[in-house]
C-alpha cells in the first residue's frame, strides 16, 4: 500500500464512523500557542479543545497532520528510523467515544483495513504506578477484540502514561507494536516484558516497531499533583505514515518505503552516491530526503531562515543538508531541484507546496548560496584551531571548539573529527557529548515554555466560570452587564468574565482594547484582554472600590485607542491588496501588527522595494480613502467566501462560518478584527518605513489618519527650519543643496590641493560616508585612490579611530600594483571578523598575498584591476561574519 492510499485510507476510515475530516494545520503553531516553536505533534492543533479553552468543530475528528521535531536533528542519517519532519495520522474524541471505541477502531483498521498479521500486532498498556492504577480496562479491551494475554505487556510511566505538562488533562495510553522478527531483534528470547533476558514490546532494539499511540485522557493532575477524573474524558491517538508504510511495504526502514525512494533515486543520479554502499553515502542520503522534505515543508508554512526561533531550525537544516550534499559531490546549488521533488511527491496531499513552489525555490536557493560561501568560513576556522592546539603540543580538538563549530556554523562533528584524524589529532567526544546535552536540555525547557502562564490561567478561570462572555464590540464601546466571575490574581490584579462585552480580544494581528468597568464606587482599568476561541477574559487593576462577583459594572471601551486602531486595520487591507496589484499575487501576507499608533505588515516578495514602487503603492491607498469606498462586513460559509475570492491566511483556522470584510469591490479577506465604516475613516496614508525580515519576506511600517498627518507637519516643520538656515523657501531646498554640494565638493579639492585630511586625494569624510552598519559594528570596504601603500595603514587607523567599533578594508592601486591594508577593533575582533581572514578573502584575487593579526593585516599584489572583485569578496565574508 502506498503512502497516499494508507493517508486516504485513514481519513476514509475514520469519516464513515462519523469523525469529521480535519485537513493539516501549519507546522507554524497558531499565535496563541506559544508553548513550542513548531507543530510536534498531530494533537497540538487541537490543544484548546482538550484543555477546554475553545470549542471543537465536532465531538470527533480525523486528520493527518504534519510535524516537525528538532530533538534529534543529529542522529537523522545515522539511524534508519529518525526523522524530523512525519506526517502523523490520528484520530480525536472530545468528550465522545473513549477506550472501547479506540480501541475497536484502532484494532478495525490494523487487522481488517490494513490487513496486518494479526499475530505479529503487539499492545502495550500502562502498569500502574505512584497511586495510579493500572489501566486494567485496557486489557480487558484488547483481549476482547482478540490480542491473546501473551501478546499484551505492561509497561511503566515512561511508555504508557501521558500528560500535556505539570497540570492539566492526563492518562494512561496504549500502544500498538509490530513484530518485524528475530533478523531485527537484539538476539534475545521472546518475553511478556523488555528485560535483560527477554525481548518484547519496549526494548531498545528494532524487532518491535511501536505504529500507533492511543490516549486515554482521563485525570485532570492538580498542582499538587493529585489525580481527579475528568468530567468528560477524551481520545488522542497518533500513527505515523513513514512507520505505518514501512510495516505494510515490507521493508526495513522508512528510507526505503515509497515516500523516499525516488528522493534517493535521484540523488544517486545527481551524485554518483549509491544508498547500498552504506558509511556516508547511505548517511547523507538519508540526511538529504529528510531535510529536502522538512525544508519544504517549513519554507511553504512561511518559515524563513534567521539566527533565532523557528527561523534558525531551517536555517540549521539548509545547512546539514548543504554539507552532506558536499560530502557525496554534489555542486550547489541543488535544493531547489530537491524541493521541486519533493512537491512533485506531496503536492496533492499539501496543496500549499505547489502554491509556494516558485517562492520557496527562491528562498531555499539564496540560503543555499550564503551559506556556501560561509561554509568556507568553517573550514578556515577549523584550520586555525588545528594550528593553535598542534603548536601547543595538543592531541585532541577541544569539545568547545568543534561544538561552536557545530551549533554557530552548522559544521558537522564528524566531518571535523574525520579531518582532525588526518592530522593525527583526536576529538574530546565526550566532552562534545556533554555539550550537546546541555544544548537539548535548553531545547527542552525552551519547548516548554509558556507553562503555567497568565494566559493558560485565564483559560482555566474562564472555563470554569461555566459560560461564555458575548461579544458586542463591533458595533457598541458602551454596554451596561454584569461582572460574573472574579478571581484574584498577582499584584492586586484580576481576572473578570463579563456576561457580555465591548472589549475586542488581540487576535488577527490587532491589539486587544483597553478601557474601564466601573460599578458602584469603584473602578478598574482594563488590561489584557484574553481570547479563548469565541470567548474571553479581561484582566484588570482596580483603582478604587472592590469588586464582587455578579456585580452590575459598566464596560467601556477606551474610544481614543480604538479609533486609531479600526483605521490602521483597515489600511492594512488596502496596503495588501496594493501591494498585490503593484508587485503581483505572490504577494502573500506574512504577519501582521495593528496597534493605535501605527500599522505593520509582513509580505512575501524577494528584493526591497524601489521607491516607486513604494510611492505607487501610497498613492494607490490613498486614492481609494479619498474615494470614500464603503467597507461591508458580513458572514457566510468557507465554500462561498471562496468563491468570492476572498483572501484566506494559510495556517489559520476558520470555522464553518467566516467573516468577510470587503471593501467595495477592491478587497475581499476573511477577518475577526475591527474596521472602519469606509476607507475615508482611514485617512491620509503614508509609508514610514520598508526593510526586510528575513530571507523572502518584506516589512512595511505605515501610518495613517492623525499620525500620518503629524509626521507630515513635523516634516514641514523640519523642511521650514533647514529652508531658513539657508535663506530660502522650503520648495528651494533641492537647488539650494545643489549649490550646498557644489561648495563642499570646491572646499574639499582646495583641501586636498592643500594636504587634505585624508592621503594622496582622499577625503577622510568621503571615505567615512561609505561606511555601513551590520549591527553595532560598523564596515568601511572601500578604493582610496593612489595612496601610497605606507599611508593606507596611517589612513586605516584615522577611520577606525573615528568609527569606534569597525572593521576597515582600503585598496589603492600605485605602482602598478594593488595594495591592501584590513584593520579590525577588538569589538570586531569578538564579533567574529579577523583583519588577516578579510586580507585573506581580497588577496589571491588580485593576484597577491598577505598577512598579518587579527586586529592588523595588509597585503599586495600584481592585478590591481581585479581590486573590485577583491573588495566585493571581502565584504561578502565581512557580512557572512557578522550577518551569518
């Protein structure tokens, strides 16, 4: 059975016994979740369901869901079961079915579906332990369907009992084993529990391959970590395709089932690597059909490569498969080919991947080209860190060294202790080892965050307050209700359930209200306000008075934020729609900031925007405010939203009925937030700011209405006060700094006719103006004329002297010769940038060579017309360095 038929049978299954088909979330998780970085696990979507924070779309579900999990990046390839990015089929009951409908389901589909040998299929189920009773139910269910009591082992805490964190739903659960034989055992006889003697069901080796994970959710855990029962236990089971595949294609790992097989296939062709050769052709073979579909994948979801977050997850995997690629020959760039494979394979199971093709190409191929040259920068180092511990009489590389390697440079371990051997040198593993460690656990924790927050108590207090708030905002900012619920929380504060309120909760990219509630002699600001799907909880600190639960308060809305607020949420509708007429539909949103003061908005396109470009788009936002379009706001079903081509956010979770706000018939976008009646409630639109945010993605920063126009007449202002220190009007300006220049350029050849400031012609101011900042250093790569070669280092100085934290490159040509001088302060020197490794990029390329320090190197040589390349060499490595 194929990958596709085992997805399609599965949702096919679970849809005729009433669960409703649930299509893959994103494997971005959704701006409230911000307990992990990715979408780990086919239930994280439905995490609100389970904890009871939002409403499910029906009482059961199927989906197969995508997923990606870093922990074990390093043993992909190694192993021919790891994996990062899986696709994890399962089924859901909220409050619906429980163990006897699981497990009946769970067994229908292996045994009658998928016609597994019934007597090679497992169960393991939890033992008991610490006060928690063994899940004896379980047993009796697994029996019932036909699993003999021989086949059914009982396993502890660490296999069979699952929770979602320190409090909060948890269970027992129980899972699904297939006897793959002895041929992929540990040699040991066959028992009713992993022991030393025996194996079965548990055991480190690979002749039982758990399939599919049920749990039961059955305890609510208590911070002290008492047990209770749930009032309406629930259903999570996960099963993943790549494992489900391997069992029914009969092969011996999820490299060698349908899903990867022509991946490798063509990589044998492109490389000349055969995967049966074992070592590392099979290693990074398997590293480039993983990491070719996780990049995919991330890429598609709108991931883009960065040094932080979920950004440097795909940058780390770029650049593993970058260096495995090199490792069997094959010629950058290549990912871009690979990705088109793997959308060829899993484009109709993802439509996303085909839609993103083009754009994904693009991203993964820049990245792809950076690091190439970075990667030179990794061997460069570990050279240098050769000679240091060979001068010293070492033996070993240390572990600090080959892990900074590793994690800041994406350098393998293994390729720097292969090359190490070839200098009779060891690797300090276990020291990497312990290194590595300390970097999982970080992970973990990192994972783990947003535990036990604010928010997740919110959630709980509205939960049990037994109702949900109405939300009345989009047409009152005034509302007389009742104040519910009420419970303390930290510093004075309180969380509040009102019976009905005007107060809109952040969502969509827009800021969440602020205001008031008052009631008899008291008063309290209003914070936060928390949204938990279509219900919500305020968080406030009272000002005077105390308030009581069922209070009669009066909510309002602070008007002087939300007007602002509605304007700029409705010009970031019109900015998307101009941008996609003026740049073309690959123009995708992003992300998004609505706030009162301005309005932010992230968008797919690959270069920065001329200032044409930027001028039509304004010019085309402010047109349609000036025509007063009216905006209609209405409901209806997904199916004809489409239809209407209304914009839909990929990731985004919409229910049946969808919100619609159009603007005439301009701008169509399915929407929560707060908008203005017509576009002439926006007011004057203007451009403050465009830059990027990552590899294929752009930002603009806008302003509208009142802040628009004070910027205007703060620009005015400015413009009249420069008009007047040159005795002219400010529409003079361009022709009086004409003649400003003129001037400058007169004084500054008069200078240099005198001795200058600078060397042989070379204005010092002209040279710093070309200075640019890569953070807080700043980088000056530049020709200084004919300087002779014994001033550039005199100049050199001078400029670093007047930059502060820099480094400096100069080139001059006389003689008939390129000569070079690299300059680095000690704040460049701990950025990362070395003088001698940026003379080292420029010389050869002028035909020369060079040396020197860190903070001081020069050079020359005989080609001195090649010096632009040499400097554009040199600046590609500086920003490599500082950028990288």
């Amino acid at each position: 059975m194929r990958s596709d038929e085992i997805r399609s049978s599965f949702r096919e299954f679970f849809a005729a016994r009433d669960h409703a088909v649930v299509p893959s979330a994103s494997l971005v998780p959704s701006s409230l979740d911000a307990s992990v970085l990715l979408t780990t696990a086919g239930m994280q979507p439905f995490k609100p369901y389970f904890l009871g924070l939002e409403t499910p779309p029906a009482p059961r579900v199927t989906s197969v869901q995508k997923c990606f999990r870093s922990t074990d990046i390093d043993e992909v390839g190694a192993t021919a079961r790891h994996l990062t990015l899986f696709e994890m089929m399962g089924n859901f009951s909220f409050g619906d079915y429980f163990k006897e409908g699981a497990v009946g389901y769970a067994w229908e589909l292996v045994t009658q579906g998928w016609r597994m040998d019934e007597a090679r299929v497992w169960a393991s189920v939890f033992a008991g332990e610490e006060g928690v009773p063994a899940d004896e139910e379980a047993v009796a269910l697994w029996l019932d369907v036909g699993v003999p009591a021989e086949r059914i082992v009982r396993l502890g805490r660490e296999h069979n009992f699952w929770q979602a964190g320190p409090t909060g739903p948890c269970g027992p659960c129980s899972e699904l084993y297939y006897d793959r034989g002895a041929e992929h055992g540990c040699g040991r006889p066959v028992g009713t529990a992993p022991t030393e003697t025996t194996c079965a069901p548990g055991c480190d080796c690979d002749r039982f391959l758990e399939f599919w994970n049920l749990v039961f959710m059955q305890y609510d855990r208590a911070e002290d970590g008492t047990l209770s029962p749930l009032p309406r236990p629930s259903i999570d089971t996960g099963s993943g395709v790549e494992r489900v595949a391997a069992l029914l294609q009969d092969v011996h790992s999820v490299y060698e089932t349908d899903g990867f097989v022509a991946l490798i296939s063509a990589l044998e062709g492109w490389s000349g690597a055969r995967y049966v050769n074992g070592g590392g052709e099979t290693k990074a073979l398997r590293v480039l059909c993983d990491h070719g579909r996780a990049m995919t994948m991330l890429a598609a979801d709108g991931v883009t490569p960065s040094n932080e977050g979920r950004g440097y997850i795909l940058r780390r995997v770029v650049r593993r498969a970058v260096i495995q690629g090199r490792q069997i020959g094959l010629a950058t760039p290549f990912l871009a080919r690979l990705q088109g494979l793997v959308v060829d394979q899993l484009g109709a199971a993802y439509p996303e991947l085909e839609t993103q093709r083009a754009e994904v190409a693009a991203l993964l191929t820049a990245e792809e080209e950076r690091f190439a040259r970075t990667l030179e920068t990794g061997l460069a180092l570990l050279d240098d860190v050769i000679a240091r511990v060979r001068s010293t009489g070492g033996v070993e590389i240390p572990a600090a060294d080959a892990f900074r390697l590793h994690d800041t440079h994406g350098f393998p371990v293994e390729v720097t202790a292969e090359i190490a051997a070839g200098h009779d040198l060891a690797l300090d593993e276990a020291g990497f080892a312990v290194l590595m460690e300390e970097q999982r656990t970080r992970a973990r924790t990192a994972g783990r965050r947003g535990a036990g927050s604010l928010r997740e108590r919110a959630g709980a207090f509205a939960r049990e307050a037994g109702f949900v708030t109405e939300f009345v905002g989009y047409d009152r900012l005034d509302v007389e209700t009742t104040a519910d619920a009420v419970e303390p929380v930290d510093e004075g504060r309180l969380l509040v359930k009102l019976r009905t309120s005007p107060f809109y909760a952040e969502g969509g990219g827009q800021v969440a209200d602020t205001g008031s509630i008052e009631w008899g002699g008291g008063r309290a600001a209003v914070d936060e306000v928390f949204r938990f799907d279509a219900d919500q909880a305020l968080l406030v600190t009272p000002e005077r008075g105390t308030l009581a639960g069922g209070e009669p308060v009066r909510a309002r809305v602070a008007a002087d934020r939300r007007r602002p607020t509605v304007a700029n949420h409705t010009g970031t509708h019109l900015l998307h729609r101009a941008l996609q007429r003026r740049l073309g539909d690959h123009v995708r949103q992003r992300g998004s900031a609505v706030r009162p003061d301005k309005l932010r908005f992230d968008f797919s396109h690959g270069e920065p925007l001329t200032a044409a470009e930027l001028q039509d788009v304004e010019d085309e936002v402010n047109r349609l405010v000036v025509e007063t379009r009216p905006v209609r706001i209405f409901e209806t079903d997904q199916d004809e939203a489409r239809r209407l081509g209304a914009t839909m956010l990929f990731g985004e979770k919409y229910g049946d009925v969808v919100r619609v706000v159009e603007i005439d018939d301009y701008s169509r976008e399915l929407c929560g937030g707060t908008h203005a009646r017509s576009t002439a409630e926006v007011g004057p639109f203007k451009i403050v700011h465009e830059s990027s945010v990552g590899q294929g993605v752009r930002r603009i920063e806008a302003l509208t209405g009142a802040a628009a126009l004070d910027l205007l007449r703060s620009r005015e202002r400015a413009a009249a006060a420069v008009a007047r220190d040159l005795r002219t009007e400010p529409e003079g300006l361009p022709d009086a700094v004409a003649r400003l220049r003129t001037r400058i350029r007169e004084l500054e050849a008069a200078a240099r006719a005198g001795g200058g400031d600078g060397a042989a012609g070379v204005s010092l101011q002209a040279l710093l103006d070309q200075a640019e900042r890569h953070g807080p250093i700043s980088v000056l790569v530049a020709e200084a004329g004919e300087t002779p070669p014994g001033d550039l280092r005199g100049l050199s100085d001078r400029l670093r002297g007047k930059l502060g934290g820099s480094v400096v490159l100069l080139a001059s040509r006389a003689g008939g010769r390129a000569h070079l001088v690299a300059g680095a302060t000690p704040e460049a020197v701990a950025a990362g940038v070395s003088a001698a490794d940026v003379i080292g990029a420029a010389a050869p390329l002028v035909g020369g060579g060079g040396g020197g320090r860190p903070t001081m190197a020069q050079a020359g040589g005989k080609d001195p017309d090649r010096l632009p390349e040499a400097l554009t060499a040199a600046r590609d490595y500086i920003a490599g360095r500082l950028d990288g």
